[in-house]
C-alpha cells in the first residue's frame, strides 16, 4: 500500500536523527567532525533519502550544521554560544513562571487540577532519575532525563510552541556543554542535582524559588564550563 512506504521512510528518518543525536549528546561524534550523506546512509545500511531527511532536521535543531564542500559535522560551539544559549532559556523560562504567577488557566493548582498533579507526579520521577544520575556523574543518563524533565515540565503550560522551543534550546546546550564536560575524568559531584527542588517549588506555585533554582543551576553549570575553558 502507498501510505507504509511513507510511514516506513518517516520511521526510518527519525529513528537515524534519534541515534545521531544520541551520538552527539555521548560524545562520540566529535566537534568538527564531518561527514556526507552517502557515509551516514552505509553506516546504517538504508537509502540516502530518510537519512538526508534525518541530517536537514538535526540542523534545524543546532545539533548539526551543513557544511558546503563535506555534507554535514558536528557545530563546534564556544563558551560565549553557550552563555547565550543560557540567556535565550532564561527568557523562556521566566515568560513561564511570570503566566504561573498570573494564574496562566494551563497550570492548575494540582489540589484542584488531577491532570496537574499527575503530570508534576510524573516530572518529579523524571527530576528524582536525572539527580540519582547527576550525582552519580551520569552524563548521559542524565541528559536523557533532563530533557524529558523539561519536555513534559513544559507541557503543563499547554502552550506546544513554547515546550517546542524550549526543549531545542536544552538540546542544543547539552550538545554544547558535552563537548567541555566529555573531557573530566570523573563528573561524580560536579554536576548539577536540584531538578526536584524546581519541582516543589513549581507545585506550590513558588516563583521566586523557581527562579532562584533555574539561577543557581544556569550559574553552576556555567562555571564548571568556565573552569574547564580555563584549564
């Protein structure tokens, strides 16, 4: 039937931009490093097309950029790219707490909202999961579950724009600050584990503690950045 092949392809395409993505956010694919359409396509042993799909979409997420004369690679991203990226989140993140504090309709009190508090029951499980894996020195464990963690945080607001754009500046950040923290020996301690403070804090609708949660973890996460930029 005409309409498998497209699922098929459409499938295909994300499941190569998942593991390409996958690659980048581990460190295996290195800044800077290039490749064509054709390699991607024999690595994994598919068609060209879902993987020159797959390749468009992860440069419009950042994860990627093309490369004129060598196909695509892997953007190598400064520390000032990353301090702006932490900028763009904050103004994101603030419109957020600013519609909670006005009583965005989206956001109920979970006393009053079941479809509120079982969503933040949820968020904390994924905030609980990214600390174990925070404290541990998890990186990639815990990249998985701070993107979910905002993925769904972001949800609750109800607004898929804001979520979407949301969760595109998280990607783009790790994949900018795994290309600095992939270098320590041990990231055991050196990371930052305060996802469920957020979390409580946004239950009793607590902006300011909200505010001050995202400051400190932007800060540190800044600073490890700083530390090894100067090393």
């Amino acid at each position: 039937m005409p309409g498998n092949g497209t699922v098929t392809r459409s499938t295909l395409r994300q499941q190569i931009a998942d593991a390409l993505r996958d690659e980048v956010l581990a460190g295996r694919l290195r800044p800077g490093r290039a490749f064509t359409v054709k390699e991607i396509a024999e690595q994994y042993g598919v068609s060209a097309t879902p993987v020159r799909e797959a390749l468009v979409d992860l440069s419009a997420q950042g994860i990627l950029e093309a490369d004129q004369h060598r196909g695509f690679r892997v953007p190598e991203y400064s520390l000032a790219d990353y301090r702006y990226m932490i900028e763009a989140r904050n103004l994101v993140t603030d419109g957020m707490f600013q519609a909670l504090a006005a009583g965005h309709p989206a956001f109920a009190a979970p006393a009053e909202d079941a479809r509120t508090a079982a969503t933040l029951a949820t968020v904390r499980r994924r905030g609980e999961e990214a600390q174990r894996a925070a404290t541990a020195g998890d990186l990639t464990v815990l990249i998985g579950y701070d993107l979910r963690f905002w993925r769904e945080l972001g949800a609750l607001f109800g607004n898929p724009y804001l979520g979407d754009f949301l969760h595109r500046l998280r990607v783009q950040a790790w994949v900018c600050a795994v290309q600095h923290l992939r270098r320590l020996p041990t990231l055991r301690g050196r990371l930052w584990a305060g996802h469920t403070e957020l979390v409580e804090a946004l239950a009793r609708r607590d902006t300011e503690t909200a505010r001050t949660t995202v400051a400190a973890a932007n800060a540190h996460s800044l600073a490890l950045l700083e530390d090894l930029s100067d090393s």
